[in-house]
C-alpha cells in the first residue's frame, strides 16, 4: 500500500518517518519530497508497505498524530494521473507573443 503523509515538519527524516510507520508492520520505503532547487522537505512525504492490512493499520493509527511538533495527515495515496496540469514550467495555453 503507498500512504501519503502530509504536514510533516521540515525535519523530520526519511529514517523518523520510517520509524513511526515500522511501528505497524514493515516498511518498504519512506521518502520526504524534496524541492530540486533547494533541497528542502515540501512538508509531504510517501511511505510504501507492502502489507495492505498493516498499511491500513498505520493510516488509522498516525492520521492526526503529533509527529515532530505537527499533526500529519495520513491516507492511501492516489494514482498519479495521466496529462497532468500545472507546475509552472513555461507560458502554457493562453499567452501570445504580443510584446
């Protein structure tokens, strides 16, 4: 199961996050997005196990919890969609040349 975990204060660690799910069965993965340029956490993470029953337990277990300071919100993770919109990169539709 992939598990989103948001509103993590920016330092709780990869090795933390893991910790407090490894408390509901076992983790594969545990991964704090970064932001490219600056190499900080974006406050969201996602947290794989492999155990759909344990995931749930987790999910249940840490949604609302105290992590560091701040209250994370924990819930299965949606599939990424095809044809995304947004992220800023370029003019995208709309906007001509007229200078």
């Amino acid at each position: 199961m992939n598990i989103y975990v948001g509103n993590l204060s920016y330092r709780v660690t990869e090795e933390e996050l893991q910790q407090a799910f490894s408390a509901f069965g076992q983790v594969a993965s545990a991964k704090i997005i970064t932001d490219m340029a600056t190499g900080r956490s974006k406050g969201f993470g996602f947290v794989e196990m492999p155990n759909d029953e344990e995931g749930e337990a987790a999910v249940q277990g840490l949604n609302g919890k105290d992590l560091k300071g701040r209250a994370v919100t924990v819930s299965q993770a949606r599939a990424r969609t095809e044809g995304r919109q947004g992220g800023g990169r370029g003019r995208g539709r709309g906007f001509s040349k007229r200078y």
